[in-house]
C-alpha cells in the first residue's frame, strides 16, 4: 500500500491507493479472489473518494483491478454469511456498497474503470459507476444473477439500461452469460477495446488529456450530462446555469483564452 493510503482514514489493505501526475488511482486488491469486493473495500473505496474529491491536485480518478486477471469478479461471497447473515446485517453491508456507488457516480471529477480480465457481477457494476471502462480485449463481462437467484433492484440497473438500452440490458440479464470485449463494445458496455500490451499505454494518454484541461469545464459537463439522464421534472437547471456560468467568471476562462492566442499549452487551476 502505498504512503498515501495510510492517510485516509477508513482505508484498508484490500485496496491499493495513489496520487500522482493529477491522477487518484484505487487499485482493488484481492487477486488471489479475482478481486472480489469485501465489505471493508466498499467502505474504503467511499474513504477514498472523499479524500480525491477534496484534493485539487487530483484532476481524474482511475480505478482497477490488481493481479492482472480480473478488474473484479464481484461482491465477496465469503464476506455474506458473517456479513449478511440477518436482515439488519444485510442492510448495513447494502448502505455501504450504496454508498459507494453513489460517490463513484457523483465525484465531479472524471472517472475511468480501467478493465483487465474477469468484470462480472458487482464488478460491472463498480465499473458502471465510472464515467468510461477501457478494456483490454481479453476481459469479459457479465451479470449472473439468473444463475443464482439474486435480484437486482431498480438502483442497480438503472445505470445498466441507461448505457446499453433495455434490449441489451435484458439480454445481458436474461442469459448471465459472459460477453467477450468486442461485444461489450458493441452494446456501448466499454467505451475502447485495446490489446493489453497498449492498455496502460493509452490509460496513461488519456489522463494525461484529462488532467491538463480546465476542471471546472469538466465538473460543469459531468453534473450537466448527469442532469439530463433525469427525469424531466427532477432536473436542476438552475445549477446547470450555475456551473457554466462558473466556468465563464473563472481565472481558468481567461487562462484559457491567453493560452490560445500565445499558442501555448494553457495551465488551469480550477478556479
């Protein structure tokens, strides 16, 4: 575990924590398991989210997996006896991977699930929550909640129907089967497909990208887009107006704008 990660409190040897370069990086640990979320990453990936939020050196946030099989093959089975053995415990366990979700969802910072193997079940739906998944053409997908017995409630697969449709989400659903990244691709699951010998490669371009142009354009678009998944009658407006209005009365707008006419790279501070 990395120095940074002994600071956030909350945090556990489960996952894997850095910043640097403009870039937070949550590294889910548990390889031997095909890093299977445990209760105490669910709670240790909200710590962190918290922490990237409010450093302004952190301009993107990616998350993977460790070991290099699996961004994570879901929820850690073990963990449910002990952990989801009566209703109330059931409930604490769901309030935390909510909350997880929720963070990963609503950090106004730009989100990537960078995916390298096995992306199943809570995995997928970890990845889900990010902004973009960028996939190495030997990962695979799926939800195999049919073969279980689970059910998966309306929060879990809005974010589901909302990226693929619902003919993709039902088929998806339907045959808990695993999809190869190239279909993944197809049903809009995975932004890129990449050879894994280019994933970190490109990761690392895209970042980079990322971190150098003007954070509050990014948050601004981020919450905007975010608005128009809403139902009509619960979207803000107001706020939309707001961010870009912030944007326009920045430091960074005039930044911006001197840059471009000196034919320089433009340095943005996010205010």
């Amino acid at each position: 575990m990395s120095e940074t990660a002994s600071r956030i409190e909350g945090i556990t040897e489960q996952l894997v924590i850095d910043k640097r370069d403009g870039v937070g990086y949550i590294g889910l640990n548990q390889p031997e398991k095909h890093n299977a979320i445990s209760y105490e990453m669910w709670q240790g990936i909200a710590a962190t989210l918290d922490d990237f939020e409010a450093d302004d050196n952190v301009r993107v946030i990616v998350m993977a997996g460790e070991g290099g099989k699996a961004f994570s093959a879901g929820a850690d089975i073990s963990q449910f006896e002990k952990k989801r053995g009566s209703a109330d415990a059931v409930e604490i366990y769901n309030a935390a991977v909510k909350l997880a979700y929720q963070k990963l969802m609503n950090v106004p910072k730009p989100t990537i699930a960078k995916i390298a193997g096995y992306c199943i079940g809570g995995g997928l739906g970890t990845a889900l929550c990010c902004d973009l998944r960028i996939a190495s053409e030997d990962s695979k997908f799926g939800i195999p909640a049919a073969k279980l017995g689970l059910g998966y409630g309306y929060d879990a697969l809005r974010p589901l129907v909302a990226l693929v449709g619902p003919s993709f989400a039902k088929e998806i659903l339907f045959t808990a089967r695993r999809f190869s990244a190239v279909e993944a691709c197809d049903m809009g699951l995975v932004n890129r497909v990449l050879p894994r010998s280019e994933l970190d490669a490109f990761i690392k371009d895209y970042t980079d990208t990322m971190a150098g142009n003007a954070p509050l354009t990014i948050k601004a678009c981020k919450q905007i887009v975010a608005e128009i998944q809403k139902d009509l009658e619960e979207r803000d407006l107001a706020l939309c107006k707001q961010l870009v209005d912030d944007c326009f009365g920045s430091a960074d707008y005039k930044e911006g704008r001197t840059a471009f006419m000196a034919k320089r790279k433009p340095a943005f501070r996010g205010k």
